[in-house]
C-alpha cells in the first residue's frame, strides 16, 4: 500500500484547497521512502496525521483532538473557522494498492459542511475509471480493515508522544497493547468465546423448562444490570479521574502563585531574618578584625616610597660601616709591617717607597666606596632589621586586609539578598489568603482521590459481583438445564473452549517468540551497542519489555537512559510492524522529540531510511534540523520536501513544495 496524495479543503488551519503529492517514487524507475513535512508547534502536523486517519476510518478514527466529542462535534471542530458556513469541508486520500496481482487506485473523499445532516460526512470512492463504486462506499469499514485493520493501525501511524508514553511506561499504553491483540489474532479467540458462551446460552433457553428458563432468564437480567453498572462505574471513574487531573493542576497553580507572591518566603519570614542577623555579626567580626589591623602596621601602607627608600639607605649606610671597618683593618696592618720595616736593615727611602705603594693601594682599593653623601639614617644592626621585619608584616598585613574586604562585600551581598527575600514576602493578610487558596485546593484534591478511590473499589467489587454471577449462570446451566440434544453442543462448547485457551496460549507463545527477535534485532541496530542487550523477552499478560544481558542477568529499564528508552519504543513499534505482515506506508509525528545527538544520528541514517517503503516525516526545525536533513538529501532517502508556513495573524497554514526550512 502506498499514499500517492492527500488533498485538503477547508480543514483545519489548511484554508482553500491544499495537494499534497505524497508519491515516493521520483521517477518511472526509482523511488525514495522518505516524504518530509516541516512545520512549527502548532503549524498543522498534527492535523495531517488526523486527516490521513479520518479518511480512512471516519467515524472510528482515534484522531488526537477528537477526545470525547461526538463524531458530528468533531467534525465541525475541524472546519477552518475563516470559510463560510455553507462551504464544503474535504478530505481526499489517494492510495494504491495489489489487487489480484494488480496495482489498483482509490480515491477516499469525506466532506461536510458546518453542522452536517445526520451528525455524518459524505463518504466516497472514486476508482480507476473515476467512478464511484457504490458497493465498496458500503462495505468500505471492512474492505478497509483487509488493507489497513484500525487495531494495528498505531503501529504505522504514530507520534512522538506515542513513542514518549510506550518509552516511559513500565507497560505498554492501552492503544498499543490494543494493537499488539489484534496483531497476535487474539480478539478473534476471544470473539469466538463468547460467541460459542452465547450459543450455548441460547441452546439452553431452548432445552429447559419453565422454571429453569425462569432461573436462568432471572440470572441474566441480574448479570446483564451487573454489567450496565459496571459500565456506569467505569465512566464514572473516568470522569471522576479527569476532576481529580483538573484539581491537581489547580492546586499547581495555587502552589505557584503561593511561591511566585511570597507566600513561601512569608512563611520561611523568621528564618530569612535569623540568617540576616547571623551575616550581619559575621560582618561585625570582620570590621573588628579590620580595626586591629590598622590599629597595628596597616597606616605604614600609606607610606610605602618612604619606607622602601629608608630601607634602600640603611643598606647602603651599612654597606659603607663595612667598607670602612675593612679599610682600618688594612690601614693598622700596614701600619704594623712599616714599623717592622723600620726594625730590620731596610735603607729609609725603600721603606718610603713601600709606604707609598701601601697608602695608593689601599686608596686604589676603596676608591669605588667612596661616600659621596653625609649619612642620615645612622640605623644600626637591630634597626635594620626591625625594619625589614616591618616592611615583611606590612605586606601580610596588606594581604590579609584585601581578603577581610573581600569577605566583607560577600557577606554584604548576603545580607542585601536576604532584604530583598524579606521584602518580597507576601504580607500577613495576603499570605493568609494565598495559604487558604492553596490549602483549599489540596482539600479538594483530597477529597477527589477520595471519591475515586471509593468508586474504584466498588469498581473491584462489580467484577468480583460479575464474576460469581457467570459461575452462578454456568453451574447453573451444567447442573440443571440437560437435555440429550443439547448435550453434545454443551459438552463440545466447554472442549472448544478449553481447545481456545490452549491455542490462544500457543499462539500468543509463537507470535511473541517471533517479535521478541525482531525487537531485539532492531533495538540493537538503531542502538549501534551489541553489549548491552543480549536477549529480550515480552511478558505474555501485560506485554512489558524485559531486557537480559550476557550473562543472562536482569537489566533494569531504569538503567537505560532516556535516549535509550525512545529506541526501545521504536524498536518496539518497528518489530511490530515487521511482525504484522501488512506492507504498508509509515507516518511518524514529531519523531525526535527528547533525542540526543548520536540517538538522532542512528535514527535519521538507521530507522527512517529502512522503516518501510514510505515514511512520512511530520518535524519541527528543532528536530530534524539542518544536520539531520543534509544527511538524509545525502543518503538520497527523501523523495519529497514540504514545508507547512503558518500564519500566527491569520491562523492558516500554507503548504510549500519543494521547501523545507534549510
């Protein structure tokens, strides 16, 4: 089965009449799967999808707006509010498909006006020859489940939210498992069931006599307002569900203007204030700590040329005190080796000459340290180094006076943040009433639970109570309703029965061996990660996913992450379809909703290329992005491009060929 074209008229934000070619084929020879419809939130994606599946199903499309309007409400939500009331509403599907080894056309159109008559639309088929085979128009719901069965239908037409739930839910959502029946054939078991209970029942009627037909005729009408209330306690329920849903998100809300008003910080008052005061003597201490410092070296700071250039002469003034303590040193011993000189037999003019030589070398050695400046400092040792000591404190005096400073504009920060928390708080009479508004709501969510916890026990108990009724109606009728010509119908019922429930078993066992492989297989080829999933089972009640490494052992899904959790919904969905048999086109919405970057990349190179013949791409720019797009243009996998332009003013969409946001 192949889509060829989708025409809309007047449907929803599309205004006028919008084509759609949805034709993978490029050429006579070659095709390419993909079909790519780009389009913001709230662009009309969403609406595509409804329209492909209101074309097909009419009034038994699950579309996504349609909730629990009537069929004839939720057409007239779907006429574009800017027509006029009197203008035709028009959906057109055109598909192909083999018949009898041939490839036929059909043309589904659906078209209503504002209110139409009957709460209906028209429904045709327009063929080959462009006729309207009236007889396929009547049997049109069963010609169609041939082709496209509405119970597997969401394992081809899907959306990211589907994807969400299935990835996020320990078990599968109602619509899949729903699918999942329908594809391992069990509501036909299941449907044969209770046709054989009925045949039974009506055997039984015809067999037994007055009285025991007046038993059993009083045991179903018992069983049958048995049934009616626990229909009318399931709505009930449902309803009582969707208040307690409503409450909630009023108690939200209430929860949120109580926090955004103040209400929180109001009551959080005292301690707000506590805080402020503990910062504001943390900054006494540090202003004390401060003091001290400059009631110590810190001033000298003010200072500093004068100390560094103090410091600078006293070393030189000692440098000095050296050289002339060496000089005298010298001097007395030159004096001592003239008077020695003197004493041997040395003539006068030879000691003269020696003592010339001693006096120009000792000037020629010192002649460099010669002071040129009056000293003025005259420090001695010890002062000196106290003032390099000085000089030394200064410094970490300095230091740790930044540091004080530093701390000192943190902690006044602090403390004007906390002012401003206290000034935001709600006043006392306004915190009252936010915190009766907000316990209020928590009141009413409680008393709504309440209810529906009561209605779901009484609930439990209608099945408990319906439960005994049919072992009531069915000992009833094996003990005292026999009859020779009804006993064999009776007896071969009960053996059929029993036959169903073995072969639901073994076929239920067969077909999920059959997907187990397949999910498996495509798990780990969108996953690219062959060691974290060795094997994958699927539970034969609730139909839950249950992942096994190597070794055998339990891999929690909570272990996987989030990225991996949607490749195990698409997987999922993926052995599905494979598993059901039917060729048929795939439509994905929103397809990359919460995906990182290498997830995406397996998705776009891995699964749309090969998910089916046709893939019907419905994004956004944010998640089939200009990246994303290239790589398929360059896998040559996108047979056409579209992009849904929307109006904000006018609340319209415009559908552009060959356009796509890059």
């Amino acid at each position: 089965m192949i889509f060829l074209e989708l025409v809309l008229q007047n449907f929803g934000p599309y205004s006028g009449k919008q084509v759609i070619n949805l034709n993978p084929k490029t050429d006579d020879e070659n095709s390419r799967p993909i079909i790519l419809l780009g389009g913001m939130n709230g662009g009309g994606k969403t609406t595509l999808m409804d329209a492909i599946r209101l074309a097909l199903y009419g009034t038994r499309a699950q579309c996504s707006t349609r909730g629990n309007l009537s069929y004839s409400d939720f057409l007239n939500q779907c006429v574009n509010n800017k027509i006029d009331p009197v203008a035709d509403t028009r959906i057109e599907l055109l598909f192909e498909h083999i018949e009898n080894d041939k490839p036929i056309k059909y043309r589904v159109v659906r078209s209503w006006t504002k209110n139409p008559k009957d709460g209906k639309d028209t429904l045709g088929i327009l063929g080959d020859s462009d006729t309207w085979p009236d007889a396929l128009v009547n049997i049109w719901d069963e010609y169609i489940e041939n082709l496209l069965p509405l119970g597997i239908s969401n394992l081809f037409l899907f959306d990211g939210e589907q994807v969400k739930e299935l990835a996020e839910q320990e078990t599968p959502p109602p619509v899949v498992v729903d699918a999942i029946r329908g594809l391992l054939g069990l509501e036909l078991a299941d449907r044969l069931a209770v046709d054989l209970d009925i045949l039974v029942n009506r055997k039984l009627k015809e067999v037994g006599n007055s009285k025991d037909l007046a038993n059993l005729e009083e045991i179903e009408t018992r069983l049958t307002q048995q049934q009616e209330d626990y229909q009318t306690t399931e709505e009930k329920l449902e309803t009582l569900k969707n208040q307690v849903e409503e409450l909630e998100q009023k108690q939200q809300e209430a929860f949120d203007k109580f926090i955004s008003e103040g209400g929180k910080i109001a009551a959080e008052r005292n301690q707000l204030e506590l805080q402020q005061n503990t910062k504001t003597a943390e900054i006494e201490q540090v202003r004390q700590s401060m003091c001290e410092l400059a009631a110590d070296v810190l001033p000298l700071a003010l200072i500093p040329n004068l100390l560094t250039q103090a410091q600078a002469e006293g070393e030189k003034e000692f440098r000095h005190q050296q050289v002339q303590i060496s000089k005298d040193l010298l001097i007395e011993r030159d004096q001592r080796l003239l008077a020695w000189l003197n004493q041997v037999e040395i003539s006068p003019i030879q000691v003269e000459k020696i003592q010339s030589f001693l006096i120009q070398d000792v000037d020629n050695l010192y002649v460099k340290t010669i002071q040129t400046e009056a000293p003025w400092l005259l420090a001695d040792d010890e002062t000196l180094s106290q003032l390099d000591n000085l000089i030394y404190h200064l410094q970490n005096s300095k230091l740790s006076a930044k540091e004080k400073l530093a701390i000192l504009k943190n902690k006044e920060e602090e403390i004007h943040t906390l002012e401003r928390q206290v000034q935001t708080a709600a006043a006392p009479e306004d915190y009252t009433k936010l915190r009766q508004a907000l316990e209020s709501a928590q009141n009413q969510v409680v008393e709504a639970k309440t209810n529906y916890e009561t209605i779901r026990r009484r609930l439990a108990e209608l099945e408990t109570i319906i439960a005994k009724s049919k072992r009531e109606l069915s000992d009833y009728t094996v003990e005292n309703i026999k009859h020779k010509n009804s006993e064999h119908i009776i007896t071969s019922a009960a053996k059929v029965q029993n036959t169903l429930k073995i072969f639901r078993e073994k076929l239920t066992l067969r077909k999920l061996n059959k997907l187990e492989e397949e999910v498996k297989n495509c798990f780990l080829y969108l996953l690219h990660k062959s060691d974290l999933v060795h094997r994958i089972t699927i539970d034969t009640k609730t139909f839950s996913l249950l992942l096994y490494d190597l070794n055998g052992k339990p891999v929690p899904k909570h272990r996987l992450s989030a990225g991996e959790k949607q490749l195990l919904a698409i997987a999922f969905l993926w052995g599905l379809a494979k598993v059901s048999g039917h060729r048929l086109p795939v439509a994905i919405d929103t397809p990359l909703g919460r995906l990182d970057s290498s997830h995406r990349s397996n998705l776009v190179e891995r699964y749309f290329p090969s998910a089916s013949h046709q893939v019907i791409l419905l994004s956004t720019d944010t998640e089939i992005g200009k990246k994303e797009v290239e790589t398929l243009r360059e896998n040559e996998a996108i047979a056409r491009e579209y992009l849904l332009k929307y109006d904000s003013s006018t609340r319209q969409t415009t559908v552009v060929e060959n356009q796509y946001f890059w």
